[in-house]
C-alpha cells in the first residue's frame, strides 16, 4: 500500500474534494496524511486519515476572512479585491505551506502529493529538481482556467472561438490582460519566491498552477469544458467528484410533495455568497410565488433568517440544508450563483440550470452552462425576479435545455472520479509520466 499526503486551502470547496479523495484512498488500503486548517479535522479523521494542521501563521477561519483581511473589503472593485486575495490569501502562504509539506514529508515519506488547484505550497518544489520531490498531482476543483490559442482570457466570461479571428483575438486578449490586470500579482509570487532563494515562475502565475504538477486531474468531463488544441497532456478529465449518498436523512414531513407532479425548483447561494438571500433566494421565491405548478426548494447554507421564514410563499420549502443525494433526483431545475460541484453534481443528473453569479470564478462557470446549452447564464449576480422567473419557465418549457443536459449527464456517467484519480496517481508513481503507453483517461 501507498502513502499519500493531501494539502488543500482551508475553505470548503477547496478540502471537500480531497476529503472525498482521501476517504476512497484510504478505504482502499491506503495510508493518507491531510494538511489542511484545523476546522477541518474532525472532517479528515472521519475520512480515515491522520491529521496535520496548518502551521498558525496561515490557520485561520475561512468564516472569519474579513475579519483576517480588513482592508480587502475597502477596495473599491472586484478585481481589486481577487489580486489581494491572491497575493495576500495565496502567495503569502506559499512558503508556510511548504514548510509545513515538508514538516510532513520527514515523518510521513509521502509516494504522491495531492494539492488542489490552488493550494501554493508545492509551487517551490515543482521548480526545484524533480528528484528531490514525490510526484505531485494537482485537482481541478473548478472551471479549467489555463490560456489557449482557442480560449479567451480567464475571467472575461467570453465564450471561445477557434476561426483564425477568434485566435487573434485570443491572442491579443491573453497577451494584454495577463500584464494589465494580474502583472501585480505576478511580481509579488515571484518576489515570495525570490526571497527564499527560488527560482520566478516559468509562465502567467494561473497557467504555472496547472502547468507545473507532473499531473492535473480536472474534476468535470471535456464536454464540460471549453476544447483546447494546444491543452497539455498532463492535463485529463476524471469527471465530477459526486456528494455522497450518505445514509441518515430523514425525510420531512412534506417530502411526498416533491412527487405530487409538479415541477421541483431548487435554488442555492452555495456555502460561501449565502449570508444576503436577497441576492438570489428571495427573488426565486418572489419570481415562482404564484406558480401553482412549481414546488419552490430553498437552501440557505446556514440558519434561516426570521424575515425569510416569515415571507416564504405557501408553494415553497426554505431549509438550511439538504443532503443532495437524496434531493436532486427530484429536481426539474436548479437555480444557482454557479458552484462548481452543485454545477456539475446537477448535470450529472441531467438537470438544466439557471445561473447568477459575479463573485470568484461564478461567471466563468455561468458561461459554460450557457455554452454546453444546458442552462441560462443571467450574467448577473443579483438578477430580479422577473429575470429568474421567465429563465426558470424557460428551461422548464423549452425542451432543448432539459436534451443538452441529458446529453451531458450521459457524458459524466462514462466515469468515475475516484477510481480514475486512484489510477492515474498509481500509474504516476509507476512509470514517472501523467499517462501510459496505450492509456487513455479521458
């Protein structure tokens, strides 16, 4: 059996992934080491892993950030606050991270690293000489945001384009952006690495994150995910990482409704953007109210306001949570601000979606449910409700949304994510290459 170290950024979309990944190691036979934030321990041990806690320079509570980052909230646009994030959350805590990598590698000589996409920690060893490290496997736990000839520059939410055109544009469009927008960013992580004697980072610092890892499993299938020409080989889809069926839920008493004919629209701000439901739950319920055809669910992520208890319409069910598994086979529609693992855990499924989403990677993500056809993008991260309610009838009523979804949960079926994890990291220690002779992931 094999040892595996797993390190992941301390908030939920980042570790619940390689829990997922950790726990099917580990049930596997697998010895597995988890290098995360502390709230995250009890989550790891019940995985089956050992547990290792970020060093307390860099552990902190994803729930408290601005509290951690005061100054992030007082700039004035969102781009501004993405380049602090991203020099202050992620390249000032490269150098902790490896320290703590490496903390672990001496008790714990790890066969493989597991990081996800935008855990920094590894970025020194992967400059350093191969030799000196275990290979390193980096998740795609959102949409694949590497510059192609074919793609237009991350973060514009512009659809690709392939025509000689759309290249020039492409060209020109990386070329430019990668300076004027994130030139900044750039400098600080090389000047983190510079400090403790590395080497800068060999390519446009999103591009290196992908680029860098022997290995770059994306957690979503190709027909999800804008075509490439010139995408690397160490680069594959393993589909998406699905929430577990779990075994203890108890049904509420009104769970026989969602069989009572007729259409289950579920909305969802996530587990992050979900402390002002006026964003995008409270208009769903306005926009569907009087919808005597529609049963209305609404998850909150946390506790549910009094205001919103007290004004849900009488067609509609508002919860703090509910166990995925059990509900989305009963969803006809999904309305979101554009998670990556509901996006892809709803399309698995074949359920078309609505999206509103301005905050992270929300509008890329948005973009290619619209591209894939199996959604809406209302390209906005607080559409009224008239918006949402002509959007929600028209992925109901029209059935092209409900065929491209079908077609792309046919797609997702074709895999197993943990399965083509587990082998694609044991076939990486093996042979030292991403894939090989004759292999095909995906």
């Amino acid at each position: 059996m094999a040892r595996y170290l797993i390190a992941a950024t301390a908030m939920p979309g980042h570790v619940s992934p390689m829990l997922a990944i950790a726990q099917h190691l580990s049930q596997l036979g697998h010895q597995v080491l988890v290098h995360t934030g502390s709230q995250f321990q009890a989550q790891a041990e019940a995985a089956g892993a050992t547990f290792v806690a970020f060093e307390h320079a860099i552990d902190f509570d994803y729930r408290r950030m601005e509290e951690r980052f005061p100054e992030q909230r007082r700039l004035n646009s969102g781009h501004a606050q993405l380049c602090f994030g991203l020099k202050h959350f992620f390249a000032d805590a490269m150098m902790p991270q490896l320290a703590g990598i490496n903390a672990n590698l001496q008790t714990f000589p790890a066969d493989a690293i597991l990081v996800d996409t935008m855990f920094c920690g590894t970025i020194p060893l992967l400059l350093g000489p191969r030799k000196a490290r275990p290979p390193i496997v980096a998740i795609g736990i959102s949409a694949l945001p590497l510059s192609s000839c074919d793609t237009a520059f991350f973060g514009t939410a512009l659809p690709p384009s392939a025509t000689p055109e759309g290249r020039l544009r492409n060209q020109a469009m990386n070329s430019n952006l990668k300076q004027a927008m994130f030139g900044e960013v750039q400098r600080y992580f090389d000047s983190v690495l510079a400090r403790s004697g590395h080497p800068p980072l060999p390519a446009f610092v999103i591009d290196a994150m992908i680029t860098l890892p022997d290995l770059y499993l994306q957690l979503t299938t190709a027909s999800f995910e804008y075509p490439r020409s010139d995408l690397p080989p160490s680069v594959r889809f393993v589909g998406p990482l699905l929430a577990p069926t779990g075994t203890r839920f108890e049904e509420p008493d009104w769970w026989p409704e969602l069989n009572d004919g007729r259409s289950v629209v579920l909305v969802t701000q996530g587990t992050l953007a979900n402390q002002n439901p006026q964003q995008l739950i409270v208009p769903t319920l306005g926009a569907l109210a009087a919808s005597k055809d529609i049963l209305i669910i609404a998850t909150t992520g946390g506790p549910v306001p009094a205001d919103l208890a007290a004004a849900t319409p009488a067609n509609a069910r508002v919860l703090p949570f509910l166990p995925y598994a059990q509900l989305l086979p009963k969803v006809h529609a999904m309305v979101t601000n554009g998670g990556y693992g509901s996006v892809n855990h709803a399309l698995s499924l074949g359920i078309p979606l609505v999206v509103a989403g301005n905050t992270e990677e929300k509008p890329e993500i948005a973009a290619r449910v619209a591209w894939s056809g199996a959604g809406i993008n209302l390209g906005s991260g607080q559409p009224n409700a008239r918006q949402i309610g002509d959007a929600v009838r028209k992925v109901l009523g029209e059935p092209r949304y409900r065929q491209r979804a079908a077609a792309l949960r046919d797609d997702f079926a074709r895999h197993h994510a943990l399965d083509e994890i587990t082998e694609a990291v044991m076939m990486l220690q093996r042979t030292g290459y991403a894939v090989a002779a004759g292999a095909e992931l995906a």
